[in-house]
C-alpha cells in the first residue's frame, strides 16, 4: 500500500512538473511574418505583423538611444523573435537589450 501511494505522488509530481515546463515556453512572433518595427521609447518596441495586428514588446532595461538610433535583432538568422530570450542592438552605440514580454495590442484592421 504504501509503494502504491509513494508511485502515485511520484507520478503527479512528474505530470506537475511537465505541465509546469510546457507552459513556461516563451512567446514568439515568426520573424517571416513581422512587417516591420520601430522603437516607442527607450523601453518599448512595436512589431507590425503582415495581417495588421500589432505586438508590444517590453525591454528588460532602459535602452537609451534606441529610438533616437535605430535597432537590428539578433541573432539575424533565427526565425523567431521570442520573449525573455530575444536581444536587440541599438546601430550607434551598440547597446544590447533583451526583450522581457511580447503581448498583442492591436488587431487586423478591416479593409
């Protein structure tokens, strides 16, 4: 009885575990799919998908001269733009940033 209840844990603690990891997947855009971008301010950039809908993405820290200078994502031959894992490199002064949070804030318009 007692290895029976002892199995029984293990095995919700292993389905726990596992649903716990699936879910803490970070969010990403298709870069295929991102019509462009452009910095807010110097903690917020916006990517504009081709079906209209727009995405706000949070910097983990202030990235001064990011919307004065301009930005590239990188590393340029990954396809996605992901959450907590993206960085992002301001052209002047070179400074990397990470993205902390992507989160939908604007639907396809209607035409």
């Amino acid at each position: 009885m007692k290895f029976s209840r002892r199995l029984a844990c293990t095995a919700a603690t292993t389905l726990i575990f596992t649903a716990t990891a699936a879910s803490s997947q970070p969010f990403c855009l298709d870069s295929r799919n991102i019509r462009d971008s452009r910095a807010v301010d110097t903690h917020t950039v916006v990517f504009r998908m081709i079906d209209g809908s727009r995405y706000r993405a949070a910097l983990a820290q202030d990235c001064p001269g990011l919307n004065f200078n301009g930005f590239s994502i990188f590393p340029a031959d990954s396809d996605r733009v992901c959450a907590g894992l993206q960085l992002i490199r301001t052209f002047r002064d070179h400074q990397v940033c990470r993205i902390a949070t992507i989160a939908l804030f604007g639907h396809p318009t209607a035409r």
